[in-house]
C-alpha cells in the first residue's frame, strides 16, 4: 500500500501540492485525474521519491520512499517525459534495467515487443513518441516490480495499442497483483480501467473514491409525471444531485440506492420511468458541483 | 541497502555510455605524451649524433623526463580542459527534468549515485593517462633514455596530475550540484576557478593604489594566499611545487600535496554533500539552493565592480578618486542586472534581489575603505632600526633591465630579485639616514624621480619591503657612500652570484656587438674561466668609486653553466668591464678578444643632438610645467670632444652608478654615426661625466628663445637661429 498523509509541496510562492493526503491499496488501479499544473507529476514525483514533499510523509509498503532503496525497488516510475540513453536500443535499457530490477524479465521483455511490433535493435531515438511511451510501459512492467507509477502515459497511445496495454495490465494484476497508478489529464482514458480515482485540483485533492462505490451509488433516470405536485413531493425523498427538464422530460441525477430510488419513484405513478447508464465523466460532473466546482472546467 | 553487486553493475553499466570520453582521454594523451615523446627524442637523437661533445644521454633523459614530469604546462592545460568537460558528462543529467526523474527514481542512493558518477569521471581519465605515460616510458626505453630519473619524474607526475585533475573535476562537479543549468554551472565552475587569482589580484592592486610605498609581489604573503582558494591556481602551484625545479626540500613537497589533498578532500565533501541537499526540481533553475543566491551576490559583486572601479579609472586614465567611484557604481549596476536575469532567468527581474545588492555594495565599499586604511597605514608604519640585521638597496637607475639566471629554479631574476637575495647592508646608520629622508621625501608613484626598493630583514627573520619615490638629488647624495659598501657591490652585481667554479663558457659582447645582440665565445679553458671571473669580482670591489663613476663601460661579459636540470647551456646574466679592470681585460684579451676602450664601433660621426628638459615650475593643478631645449652639433671637432663626455646604448641607460648621478637628469643625447661595417646607425647616449660648459650654454641660449618669445627682441631671435643653424 502506498500512503501519502498530508504532503505538500512548493515551487518558491508556487504551491504545488497542498495538503494531500492518498491512500493507494494494493490490487487495484489507482487513476490520478486533474488539469495541466494541478498537481498530478509533483505528487507522483514525490511518490515516487524523486522529490521531497515539504510536509508530510510518503510511505511505500510502511517505509518511506525518499533516500529508500528498498521502497523504490518496489515500484517502476514512468515519467511524463521518459529518458533513454542517447543512441541506446530497446535491447540495452532492458539490459540496464536488469542490473537495477532483480525481477527483470527479459525474455517477457522480447515477447512483448515483438507482440507490440518494436524492434529491440533500433535505435530509441528513430522511434515515435508513442513509440516510445509503447517501449517505456514495457520496460516498466517487466521490470516486475509491485508498482508500476504512470505519468501521462497513456496520452497519445492509439485506441488499439491503449486496449493492448490495458489487457497486459490486466493479465499482470491477475497473475501477479500489479499496482498501476496512473496520471492523466484525460478522464475518459482511465474510465475502462481503474479502480480508485483522486482528482486533484489546484494542488489538493477534490475527491477520492472507488470507482465502484461512485457506480452504485450515482444514478441517472429519466421519467415523465402526470402533475408536477406529484413530481416536487418525490424530489424532497431522494437526493437529487441534478435535475435537468425538457418539456415534461425530466433527467435526474440521483444518488443512493438503485432499488430505492426505482420505488419511490414509482410510488408516484409514472408515465415513463427508465435508468440510464452513467459515464464516469458525468458521475464526477454531479460530484464535483455538488461539492461546488464546475468539472467541465477542470477536466477534458 | 544498495548491494556492492549492484553498484559495481551500475557502474559498469553507465562506464559503457561514456566510453568516448575514455577515448578522448587516450587521444589527448596519446599524443601529448608517447607520440611528443617520440618526436623529441628523435631530435635528441640527432643531436647525439651531431654535437656528441655537448650532451649526454643521460642530459636526454633528463630533458625527456619533463614531458612526464609534473610541471608540463601542456599536459596541465588538457587535464584542465578533460576535467572540465568529463564533470559536465558525468553530471550533466541534473540539469534535465527527464534525467533527474530516469536516476534519482532508481532504487539507488543519491550518495551512491553521485558516487558511481563521480569515480566513473575519474576512471575516464586515470585509465588512459596511465596507460599513456606508460607508453611513453616504452618509447623512451627503446630509445635508450629511460633511467631512475625518468621514472622518478612519472611516478611524481602521474601523482600529481590525478591529484589536479581531481581538484579541477571535483571543483567543476561542485559547480554543477550547485546549478540548475549548463549556462550557470559554467560560469559557477569559471568562477570557482577565477575568484581566489580575482580577489587577489583586485587586493593587490587595491593596496598598491592606496599605498606610496606597496612593492606588489614582494612579501605579501597574505595577498598571495588568498589565490590559492582558486583550484586551478593550486594545481598549478602544485606542479611547480613539487617538480625539479620547484621542489625546494622534501618538506616543502611534502607540506604542498598534503595541503592540495586536504583541498580536495574538503572539495569532494562539499560536492557530495551539495548533490545529497540538491532539489530535484532545480533542475533548469539558475541555481540549485535558492539560499545561495543573495551569498553568490555578495561574494561576487563587490569584488567585480572594484575590479569595474579599477578599470574605470585605467580608462580615464585619471587619479581622481571620481572616476573610480563613477566605474563601481557602473560596474555594481551591470552585475546586479546581470545576475539577477541569470537568477530569474528574465530580464525584467532587475527589480528584484535589491536588498542583497545593496549588502553587496556596502562590502565592496569595506574592501575599498578597508585597503585604502591599511594602505595608508603600511606608508605610515616605522621600521624597527634598531633590530634591523640588514637591508637591500635598489634604486631603479642602477637597474641594468639585464635578468640573472637563479639555477635553483631554472627561472630568470630581475635585478630586483637579485638585490633583495644578494645584499645585505650592515651600517644600520647608512640605512637609517636613507630610507628616513626617503620617508620624508616620498612622493606619488608617478612622480618623475628615482624609484627606491628596500628590503628590510629583521633580527627575528622578518621581511618588510618598501617602494619610495624620490628625487635624482636626494639619491645622489648618497651613492657614494652606498658604493663605499662591499655589501652594497656585491648586491648589485650579478658577477657575485656566480660561483667561478661553475663557469664552464665566457661569451664578449663589445658596444657594436651589443647593439645587434651579437657574441663571441672565449677561446679560455675552464681555469681561465674561472680566473677570469675572480679577477672581474676583485677588480669591481676594488675600482674606486670615480672609475665607476666617471667612465663607461667598454664591454659585457657572459658566464655561462651547465642548466642542471637538463644540462643545457645557460648565461648567468651580463658583467660590465669598466676601463681600469686591467686584469680582466687582459685575461679577455688572452680569449682572443679585441678589447680596447674606445670600441663603440664608430667609423664616423655624423650628427649628435643633445636635449635637455627642465621642470621650471608647477601649474594651479600640480602638473610639472617644463622648458625644453635641443642642440645639434656636426662638426667633427665638436662631435669627437663630445663623444669623450657620453656613453653610447646599451652601456648609456643604468649600466650601473656612473649613470645615475644628476648629471643625465633631464639630459639625452641621440648620436647618428657610420659604423666599421659602412652601416648608418642612429643610437641613444647619455653623458657620463659633467655636461661640458659649452654644451649646457648652447642649450640655455636655446631655451630662453621660447620663454621670451612674445617680446623676444629681433636680436635674440637671430642669435637662436645661428645656434640652431650651427
């Protein structure tokens, strides 16, 4: 498990982290949302003991990760701007990697990339930027470490190799319980793969929960009522996140149980009552204005 | 914790990437020591066989031996330029956000990191070096040139110069921890290199121009020491230090790598610690610690607008202390505005860092008020006479401008340096008497008179040196009771610092010789040598102080001895023969050289002028108002009486006391001539004796003309023209 309690960080006047406090369980794909400058790379950083928070502890497994081998030997860090060597070849960062990551597996290494169709004797620097992040993701998740922290990694990945990523990430949670935490600025990317969410905003963090819990306890449906008395006698039952009307349509945002909130709505005799799917998108756009925010604002 | 197993993995791993720079070590190397190596040797060998009677193999190895040895200027500069780069390779990394994110997210400590970068920037260098100098040994073994000397020589070498390269990389590293970006950690390393020599230099200077009496370079130890914070400046120091040369006793070597290893220590730890304390996130920041900024400011400002100031009033070319004032002010602003940008990364950050600035002015003003005090404390403060154990006097009219070879150092002396060795004046009264009125007579450094340079020894071993400034009159006063010393005489001459028995060669140069820098080698034999230069050393303590005085010298001497470095032949320094040294001349004449008194090589006159200057008064603003007056004589029988009265160059400017009496002050003489050759020669000449009557009432008819010329009478102004025309 990694823990952050109460971390902070500032850039001269700038403060780039505020406060912070994540908890990131073992298991599960932890997602990191928030805009450009919100914070995302300096926490991940500090995860990851590249830099040193100015308050407040991060721990890895109960030990602390800055100045500790032993906690970074438990995860493999992929930055926003990944570096290989200059003229160096897939071949040989596997080989450097390898003397620094015990569990290194480079045969997988090998499989991978040909799966991925890279080359392991070009040259890095021949490759494309997604490329690159393709190779990056690869080292990292053969280096077989427990935690695999990705910084905007999946930006610019194509559909198809993003889907590829994320069923290696899935085989390797399956078969060795991999923990990847990853960062982006694009919701709609980490919406199919992760577990746990933290959006961080303006370097604290807005919201924190299990992408599941947010699922069953967030609901969208549509339903018309004969009169309108009806209709604001049932709204003071349920809580209604958002409620939005077209003609006689109305399009709510409830949150609470599913069969709960179906009774109580048609306790009112409804003409037309059906649920909706809700994407993740819109299940942070009702939290976050609740919590007084406008999302749309805040992510893309 | 890290396992040995993996740091010597990353190690090798990361050797690999930087397997260039040990190449580029072996091509430097290669060709600046087996390769030079060869191509001197072969010109050694041909010399062998050529001039077999003047050199050794033996002499070989030991020239030979100075290319592995520690103070080759050559081998200092490329390690100086490798360490320079090969830091920022090993280091670079730091600068870049990527970089700093690939290493120090690596399960390594940053300890061992630095540690593994560090020792792989050595490994780059030590490795090839090595290997290179013993190539070079192999070549000098097949030639035949390798022996104890040439060993000894290598070991010390490549001691010395790891230790330098370490000094300079390590300095270079420090740099680069302290930084965020290559611009920065080149001028944090230049300036790391420079600032010891700056701050030195700028307090030299400071001194000298706050104090009358300062003699930069001599005694000011303090002064001198503060250089040695630059590293550059140590390994330097340390390579002369503990070469043949330089190596005075094995405790002076000892106390040398000892103090530049305590250096580098400190160094290395200041580094390491800097790289363990050094924010990621600087990285593509100006500086690493934000805390350093108003520190660099204030180290490095004060000292760059004194310099400013100095320059300023070098410029100008004024006294004034306003311009000096104008060129710190100036130079303060510019500094400020520039390392504020280069902080902020941003022009318009002038504004900023104000504070510091203005801590920095107030230093720059201490150093100022501070060397102008003590300056003026050090003219003012008394010489303990009566524990005085004897004094070197140096007035700079008896300044032969000829250097004396020191043998110890393989280096040449001024005549200053070799006053201040050899004399050693006893009459505590004489000095006394001197260097009091010299105290109360001392004028400004620019003041056109006689500089006099003292070297005070004490009882207790205490050196104190003085620079006065005084009249011809006063200093005429008392060179003959200065030449009344045999202290006094042996000081001055070089012939005294020759041990006869060295002398193995005698080069002559007469006055037509010594114009073109022309000489003959004496047909003598080593006794004769030997004789010759006791007779001249005799001879020079005996002449009376007219001989000196009232004639010429007819001719220069050159000993000559073996350099024990390299056993190359070296000229101790010039003798003049004045015309009473019988003996010496007749052992001269006995080497087969035609010496006579009037050898000045003039076949015919042609035309000598005379000028003479006068300070008559001085203007509202101290400025010497003077009255100026030539003559120009072409009739023979005028030309050859006063040929008697004049010394011709080289032996006319301060060939010793009989030049610098008043009589030349204010006097110079320009002689056109045919020489032996049929060659038109023009040279400089100035009287030796008294300026005849006849001369000097030419020359007062001559300058009257101009001081009467608005009512000048008609008469007068003929009168000046005849004279002219005659």
């Amino acid at each position: 498990m990694i823990e952050a309690a109460k971390i902070s960080k500032s850039f001269e006047d700038i403060k780039a982290v505020d406060d912070i406090s994540v908890t990131i369980r073992e298991g599960e794909v932890f997602g990191l949302i928030g805009t450009n400058g919100a914070g995302k790379s300096t926490l991940m950083r500090m995860l990851t003991g590249v830099i040193k928070p100015d308050v407040g502890k991060i721990l890895i497994d109960d030990i602390p990760v800055y100045e500790s081998p032993e906690a970074k030997k438990k995860f493999f860090y992929i930055s926003d701007e990944q570096f290989f060597f200059v003229n160096s070849t897939p071949e040989e960062m596997a080989r450097y990697y390898k003397n620094i990551y015990e569990g290194f597996q480079i045969e997988k290494f090998y499989s991978y990339l040909e799966r991925f169709e890279l080359k392991k004797g070009r040259k890095i620097n021949t490759f494309s930027k997604g490329m690159k992040k393709q190779l990056s993701i690869l080292l990292g998740i053969c280096a077989d470490t427990k935690y695999l922290m990705c910084d905007e990694t999946f930006d610019g990945l194509d559909p198809v190799m993003r889907q590829g990523v994320k069923s290696i990430f899935a085989k390797e949670m399956e078969e060795r319980g991999l923990t990847p935490v990853i960062a982006s600025h694009n919701l709609r990317e980490l919406e199919d793969i992760c577990d746990h969410i933290g959006l961080l905003h303006k370097g604290g963090v807005l919201l924190s929960k299990d992408l599941e819990e947010l699922k069953c306890n967030i609901f969208k449906v549509q339903c018309v009522f004969e009169d309108s008395v009806t209709e604001a006698e049932l709204m003071t039952q349920l809580d209604v996140l958002q409620n939005e009307r077209r003609g006689s349509l109305a399009t709510l945002t409830l949150r609470g149980e599913q069969e709960q909130i179906l009774s109580t709505l048609r306790s009112g005799n409804p003409i037309f009552c059906e649920v909706l799917p809700l994407s993740l998108e819109e299940i942070f756009i009702s939290e976050t204005e609740v919590v007084g925010y406008d999302i749309k604002k805040l992510i893309f | 914790m890290i396992s040995k197993s993996l740091f010597f993995k990353v190690q090798k791993e990361e050797l690999k990437k930087k397997v260039i720079l040990l190449f580029i070590t072996f091509i430097c190397m290669f060709l600046a020591l087996p390769i030079y190596i060869a191509v001197e040797m072969q010109k050694y060998q041909q010399w062998l066989q050529t001039e077999r009677e003047k050199f050794s193999k033996e002499q070989i190895s030991g020239m030979l031996a100075d290319i592995l040895g520690t103070d080759n200027l050559i081998i200092l500069l490329i390690i100086f330029v490798l360490a320079f780069v090969f830091a920022f390779c090993q280091l670079e990394y730091l600068y870049h956000r990527e970089k700093v994110d690939f290493y120090h997210s690596l399960p390594i400590k940053r300890g061992r990191l630095f540690a593994i970068q560090y020792m792989n920037g050595v490994l780059v260098f030590v490795v090839p070096y090595v290997m290179c100098v013993i190539l070079g040994l192999c070549v000098l073994t097949a030639g035949g040139f390798c022996n104890g000397l040439v060993l000894k020589a290598s070991l010390t070498g490549i001691l010395i110069h790891i230790i330098g390269y370490l000094l300079c990389y390590t300095t270079v590293s420090l740099s680069i921890c302290l930084t965020g970006n290559l611009f920065t950690g080149v001028l944090a390393a230049a300036t790391f290199h420079g600032y010891g020599v700056a701050l030195s230099l700028l307090i030299d200077n400071l001194f000298y121009e706050s104090s009358t009496t300062f003699m930069s370079g001599y005694g000011n130890r303090l002064i001198e020491k503060i250089a040695y914070a630059s590293p550059l400046y140590v390994y330097k120091n340390l390579g002369w230090g503990t070469s043949q040369r330089g190596a005075t006793s094995a405790g002076s070597v000892a106390v040398t790598v000892i103090g530049s290893l305590v250096y580098l220590i400190l160094l290395a730890a200041l580094a390491y610690y800097a790289y363990l304390k050094r924010p990621s996130e600087s990285a593509g920041k100006a500086v690493s610690f934000a805390r350093l900024k108003p520190i660099i400011k204030v180290c490095v400002i004060p000292v760059a607008a004194c310099i400013g100031s100095l320059l300023f009033k070098a410029m100008v070319y004024d006294t004034e202390k306003f311009w000096q004032v104008i060129g710190f002010v100036i130079t303060l602003l510019l500094c400020h505005a520039m390392i504020q940008s280069i902080f902020e990364q941003d022009v318009k950050a002038v504004k900023k860092g104000l504070g510091s600035t203005a801590v920095a002015a107030v230093a720059g003003i201490l150093i100022f008020a501070g060397c102008d005090l003590c300056g003026k404390a050090y003219d003012r403060a008394e010489i303990d006479y009566d524990h005085l154990q004897y004094a070197a006097i140096m007035p700079s009219t008896i300044d032969t401008g000829n250097y004396y070879y020191n043998m110890e150092e393989d280096t040449c002396w001024s005549m200053v340096d070799y006053v201040f060795e050899h004399m050693k004046i006893q009459d505590k009264d004489l000095v006394k008497d001197f260097t009091k009125e010299c105290i109360v007579e001392n004028q400004e450094k620019h003041f056109y008179g006689v500089s006099i340079n003292v070297k005070y020894t004490l009882e207790n071993g205490k050196e104190f040196y003085r620079r006065y400034h005084i009249d011809y009159d006063t200093l005429a006063g008392y060179m003959d009771r200065f030449f009344e010393h045999e202290e006094f005489r042996k000081g001055i001459n070089y012939a005294f610092g020759i041990d006869p028995a060295q002398v193995i060669q005698m080069n002559y140069q007469n006055g037509y010789q010594s114009y073109y820098n022309e000489r003959y080698t004496m047909n003598l034999s080593q006794k004769d040598l030997a004789a010759l230069l006791t007779a001249y050393q005799e001879e020079y303590l005996s002449a009376s102080v007219e001989e000196l005085n009232d004639y010429a010298p007819i001719a220069g001497i050159y000993p000559c001895s073996l350099n024990k470095y390299d056993n190359t032949l070296e000229e101790w320094g010039k003798l003049y023969v004045y015309p009473s040294f019988t003996k010496t001349i007749d052992l001269l004449k006995k080497g087969g050289m035609d010496v006579s008194a009037d050898s000045k090589g003039i076949a015919e006159l042609r035309e000598i002028s005379v000028n003479r200057v006068e300070i008559i008064d001085e203007d509202e603003e101290g400025r010497v108002v003077t009255l100026e007056a030539e003559v120009s004589y072409q009739r023979q029988n005028e030309m050859t009486n006063l040929l008697d009265y004049i010394a011709l160059e080289p032996y006319c400017y301060q060939t010793g006391y009989n030049n610098s009496s008043e009589i030349r002050n204010g006097h110079t003489v320009h002689v056109k001539y045919i020489n032996e050759f049929g060659e038109e020669m023009e040279t400089d000449a100035l009287f030796i004796k008294e300026v005849p009557q006849w001369v000097t009432e030419d020359l007062d008819k001559k300058a009257r003309t101009p001081l009467s010329s608005p009512e000048s009478s008609d008469e007068e102004a003929v009168d000046a023209m005849e004279t002219e025309q005659k």
